[in-house]
C-alpha cells in the first residue's frame, strides 16, 4: 500500500529442448510470504521440474501444489514459465492456447498510491495517458483523497478498499458517497472474513463489490455468491494461468464479475495475466508500469487499452540493458 | 434405455488451411433433444463459423452459446470439431493441450443395458475383457438384474438409476442393498429435482452418489455439493470439450468426485470425452463400442483401460469401408 523502491518477486526459466519459458511471481506480505520462501520452494520442487514431461503441465503443476504448502508466488512463478515454454513449444501466444482475440483485452486501470492531497494530484496529472484509475482507499483521509483526485480529473475511478472498513455502516455510508463522486466499483470493503457482514453492506449499496482478499481458492468462489458482485484473480494469489483460468471461469459460470488484477512486479508476471484479460470484465494489469527496471517487454498499453504480444507464449522480448 | 438399432448424432467437418476438424454430438431425447433439430442449430451458426477465426475457439463457442439456446449436442459437435482443429493445428493430441498424462486415462466401465436375466447373464458373459460393468437400474426387476449379473461374475459394479426411484427410503434401501453386492457407486438415484431428497438419501448411504440429470450447467455444481458426491460430466450435456473440462475443475475444486460419460455415439465423441479423462475419477465411456457402423478409430480399450490416440487433435483415423 505504501510507496517503495524495492519489491522482490521470484523468478523461474524452464529450459528443455531449446526453449525457455520464464516465469515470476511476487510473495503477497498479506499471506506471510517472502521472496526467500518462495525461493526455497522452488527449490524444493526442482529436480521434479527437470525430471517432469513439460507437455504435461497441468499434471506438474497439481504435484507441485501437493508437494508445496501455501507459496502461491512461487507456483506461479513455475506455472508461468511452464505456459510460457508450451506455448512457445506449439508456436501460439498464450491468449491463441485459451482460444481468446486479443482484440477483446480490457483496459487496464492505473493505481494511485495513497500520498497526500498534493502529491495525489501531481500522480493523477501524470497518469493522464490512462483513462481509468485505481485509488487506494480505506483510510481516514479517504474524502480527502477522492476530493484531490477529482480537483484535477473526471475520469471514471474504481477503487480499492484492502479490507480497510471494519463497520459495517461505515462502509455503507463511504461507499454511497463514492458512488456520487463517480466510482465504478469497490474492492474487498471489509476484512477478508467478514462476508455475512459484506452481505448487509451489498444490499445497501449500488455499486458492485469485489473480493480481493477474500477470495483465494476456487472453492471460495461460491461462498462469495451474494456477498460480492465478482472477485478480483491474480495470479499471485490463484498460483498461477491455469488456476486463474479456473477462478474466472467458475465466477462467470457463477454470474459474477471477474477482475484481473496484479502485484508490483515485471512484464513476465503482468504479461502472464494479460493473456487471460480477453475473458475478463475488468483489468488492474499496471504492476509493471511501476517499476524502473522490467527486464522484458511484453504487454502493452494504449490508451489505458491492454496490447498482447503476437508471438508464441507469453510473447517477452528482453530489454537491451 | 431401452436396446436399439438405430442412433442418429450429428456431426460437424471445419476446415480451414487444409485441416478438417470433426465433431460429433448425441441429441438427449432427455432434454427433448434430437437430431433435425440439432441440425438445424448447426446451420443456424454455419456462416457464422465460416467467418470466424478458429484460433479463437473459446470467443467462437460463448458466440455459438449465445446464437443458440439450448441443442448442446449441435454445441458439442461444433466444440469438438473446433478443438480437433486446434489440436492438429498446433501439433499436438488433445490431452497434451490440457497438459495431461494420457497414462493417467482410467479403465472404463462397460454397459449392461438392461434386458431379462437370461439376456442379462449373457451380456455379461460377452462382457468378459472389461473389469468394470455399469448396470442400469431403478426398476422393479433391480434385484433379478443384479442376482442374474452375480451369477456369472464378481466384477465390481456402478449403477445408474437414471432417476428411477422416486421415494427416498426405497432409494435408501435399494442403494444399501446394492453396496451388499459390490456396487461402488450410485448414479442419479432420484428425480433430477429431488436435491434435498437425495441430500437426506446420501446421509444414509455408504457408497457415492453421482449426480447426472440433476447437473447440466456449471453453475448447477455448487448447487450440488453435499447432496452428491460427485457428478457425472458429459459432452452432450455440457456442449463440448471446453465447457465439460471447466465443470470438471469446478467440481474438483469443490472437493467433488468426477466422472466423464457420454451418449451412444461413434470414436469422435467418445475419443473427445476420452481426452479429458486423465482428469476424472470414473470413466463410463463405451459409447463407441456399442455401434457397429464407426466410421474411425480414436480412443481404444485394453484391459478396460482407455488408450488415448498419440496422434493431434482428437487423432482420429478413418475407418476403412
């Protein structure tokens, strides 16, 4: 939530017949994760990697989640890099394997930090390329924030609440008044557990409700039913593509929203998402338009508009250093 | 459930840059299905397929799902074709799209229609190269097919009930007494709409119930669980490959037990069924062999066990006239 200079994810290259697939994922603090854990888990499972059949990544992948606890950065550091060589393996970009048009990615978000009012104008000012923002909420200076933000721009604005809200009321009376300041939607308003109380909140409000934290694991998906109007999917938090596929698709079999959304991390993680984001109604793909040091290129952005990479896999180009 | 002579599915050729993918799809007179009407839903969609890009299969069949209301054999066969396409457009056999191990491919059972006991000794005898039989019951002869089934074998047993018993204690009672011969589980022992009969059946039973009639669509699954053990997958239900493979992972993630059946149909629906099997836990995909006119070859049976085609796509051969 807090602005940084260093994030750490973890990193995977699978190689096997001369192709490599790459792979990231960035440990979530939220679930207890580090970047060293998750590097020992990788560990732990690698000479089943090397010893596995790649073609058979979706059987890997379920040994992988039998044999490592929780880590879901460091599975989906491992997913990716096995998508990413398969794809590259069969010659298609990852979006051609789902069977989706590149044509239908959404527009992404762009996220402002939280700061304060000055430095809050100065960030949406240079978010101008992006049509849509995300604004990090759930504080006391919430109104203080949103007024900054529409002192400069009349963009639409979706907003993430990080379970910031513990009364019920009060999230009820923040979120009307988002509504009138022209927000679209509010993630995760109240704490993870609380989703009988998310349930009341829904019903006395208008705009939809999204789970972030709530919501980890497929199973999750239906207990959400009622309580949230869709759920945020990232790849960080599912364990990787196939999972996250898993997650949108039971969602929308389920009549919900669905979100895709990212970490702080590179176009290696981002673009991975992005290939999924044709299924999605709405995308939170800008973790890799913050940092300094990508070392690839991979999705980009138009317009706020998500652009695939045409080539096989993930579609990465390194950046020449 | 009754024998026979004569099965009409409907079948669909897409070419395109010289590849022909085929798909084929059962009408389920259940659903008041049949096959000039699923004819008519193919060619409802044909310019459309036409026009569209088959790369795109996922977008092409959630339009098909749109266009068309209702015919998931028309939508299975379409599906399939699609994915055969696909398939042999990139190279590889439909199970290592999915990213399976064909060696994980379970033993399918084999169908004892149901007939006199006589018949029934006989069909079991014919039934000699398969370990696994599957009994239809939920008649009054239930007892007479299953001594006349015990006389000449000790073969594990599944039944389907095929929503024969309408009151629940007799569901009870007749479900016990199959567990005392060796039945291993219990397909739709009540009318598809008695979830909370079957809920209070299942909590007095040992063995599982598979739901079938009672799951046609994704979002039935939650529905299901506590009421069923597992439920029973088919691509004529569900409209194809990709849609049976989302409900397979549903239900799995639900901790759910799965099954993949089908209707009686030539090697092209079966071996499409036969691609996913490495996912589920029961296999009842002996469609094909109950025909005498297939016109390929695709998944094959040894030991009981399903052979998937090392071959692209759905790796079909024609069979020889």
């Amino acid at each position: 939530m807090s602005s940084s200079d260093y994030r750490d994810t973890v990193h995977v290259r699978y190689t096997r017949g001369g192709i490599t697939g790459v792979g990231e994922g960035a440990p979530i603090v939220r679930y207890r994760e580090n970047a060293a854990e998750a590097q020992r888990a990788i560990e732990s499972v690698q000479q089943m990697l090397v010893s596995a059949d790649p073609y058979q990544f979706a059987k890997v992948m379920a040994e992988v989640a039998r044999r490592i606890e929780g880590q879901q950065a460091a599975k989906a550091a491992i997913d990716i890099a096995l998508m990413d060589w398969f794809g590259q393996k069969v010659g298609v970009p990852l979006y051609t394997y789902f069977g989706l048009d590149a044509a239908d990615a959404p527009i992404t978000t762009f996220s402002i930090g939280i700061d304060n009012p000055d430095m809050t104008r100065q960030k949406v000012r240079e978010a101008e390329p992006y049509p849509i923002l995300k604004i990090k909420v759930g504080l006391d200076t919430d109104e203080a924030t949103i007024e900054a933000v529409r002192s400069v721009t009349k963009k639409p604005l979706r907003v993430d609440a990080n379970e910031g809200w513990k009364d019920k009321e009060e999230a009820v009376r923040k979120i009307n008044w988002l509504e009138s300041q022209g927000v679209e939607f509010v993630e995760q308003p109240m704490p993870a557990a609380m989703i009988e109380e998310t349930r009341w909140v829904r019903s006395r409000v208008h705009i939809p409700i999204l789970a972030d934290e709530s919501c980890l694991h497929p199973s999750d998906i239906p207990k959400m039913a009622g309580a949230f109007d869709g759920v945020n999917v990232k790849l960080d938090k599912t364990g990787g593509m196939l999972e996250a596929y898993r997650m949108i698709e039971i969602a929308k079999s389920l009549g919900m929203k669905t979100m895709l959304g990212c970490m702080i991390s590179s176009s290696v993680s981002v673009t991975a998402a992005a290939h999924l984001s044709p299924l999605v109604d709405y995308a939170d793909l800008d973790g890799n338009l913050l940092i300094a040091n990508d070392p690839y290129s991979g999705v980009l952005v138009r317009n706020g508009k998500l652009i695939l990479p045409n080539r096989p896999g993930l579609g990465l180009m390194p950046v020449a250093a």
